[in-house]
C-alpha cells in the first residue's frame, strides 16, 4: 500500500489542511450524523485540525461505493456533496465504511496530538492493490498521489526515524525545528 509517512507539529498539519483545500481533485468526508445515524457528506474545505484521521476523496477517481455487503449489490453514492447515510457501519465516526479499500480514498492520519515527542504521521492509499482482480485504481489518482508525494517534498525535509537512521521521513518546518531543538519523535505511527 502506498504510504507517504511525515512528522508534523499542529501548524504543519495546517499547511497540510490548507494545500488539500485549495486542491480542486480533492474532497474530504466528513461525519453528519446526528442522533446515532451514520450520515457521511463530501465537502470541499475543512477548517477541522483535531481529527485523528482524514478521509479524502479523489473525485476524478469515480464514485464512492454505498456498501451493502450483499453479492447482487452494486450501489454508488450519487452525490457524495448531498450526503448519504451509511447501510454498513465501520464504527468509527471518522471512517466511513467504503469495503476493504477504495481505491478513490486517501487517508491523512494525524499524530500531532503528543506534546511529549512529534508522532510518525501520513498518508495512506490502496493504490493500485486490486489491479489483479479488476479494479485497478483510476490513472489520475495515480498522477495525483505522484504529485502529493512531490508537494510534499517541496515543503519538507527528509529525515531518518532517529539520528543515525536512514532519511526516509518527510518533516515539516514546524516539527522539523522541535526534533533539532531536542524533542522526541516516534519511529512507528
């Protein structure tokens, strides 16, 4: 599975929100249940910085699949900015339940929570894992990862899990200046 793993501090996790924002490919799902129902919406910006995991939604990737976990169903959300209530649970209010892994859902997971040391953060994708059973991911997002990836090391620096290890970790700006004043940084998510 493709992953994009960084180290950021609370600010760079906000360069991170504000560059998805203004990314025109991208919408994040967000939870709008009210009273236990299990409601999803895409929106195209957030202003949220607290969550521990984002979903992002590669709209030129296609349609989110409504999971139904039945062999004759082959339902789609048809307008994921509506908002569509979930038939399936994944339990967790920051993950909708898209089946083992869509691949049109990119996920930022944050671990800029601990004040103690910078948390190993990232962003995750499928990828192309179900190309042999026909459901390869959509060639833009393939672009578009390609492209995070660059983004991403424009505005960072790469660093090893600890000092003598082997550069591998984008850093931010923020958290890059606390790991060199001193503080800790997780070597695992």
């Amino acid at each position: 599975m493709p992953w994009l793993p960084m180290y950021l501090d609370k600010e760079d996790l906000r360069t991170i929100i504000e560059l998805l924002n203004i990314d025109p490919d991208i919408a994040f799902i967000k939870y709008n249940g009210k009273n236990k129902l299990r409601r999803w919406i895409a929106v195209e910006k957030i202003q949220d910085y607290d969550l521990e995991r984002y979903c992002l939604w590669h709209i030129p990737s296609g349609p989110l699949p409504l999971k139904v976990y039945r062999k004759d169903a082959d339902e789609f959300i048809i307008n994921p900015f509506e908002g569509w209530e979930e038939r399936t649970s994944s339990g967790n209010n920051c993950c909708p339940n898209f089946g083992a892994g869509h691949v049109g859902i990119i996920w930022l997971n944050n671990r800029t929570g601990d004040s103690n040391k910078i948390g190993l953060s990232s962003f995750e994708w499928i990828g192309n894992y179900f190309r042999l059973t026909g459901s390869p991911a959509h060639e833009s997002t393939e672009v578009w990862w390609k492209n995070l990836r660059k983004r991403i090391s424009k505005i960072s620096k790469k660093i090893g899990r600890d000092d003598s290890g082997k550069p591998e970790i984008f850093c931010l700006e923020h958290a890059l200046m606390k790991i060199e004043s001193g503080l800790l940084r997780d070597i695992n998510p």
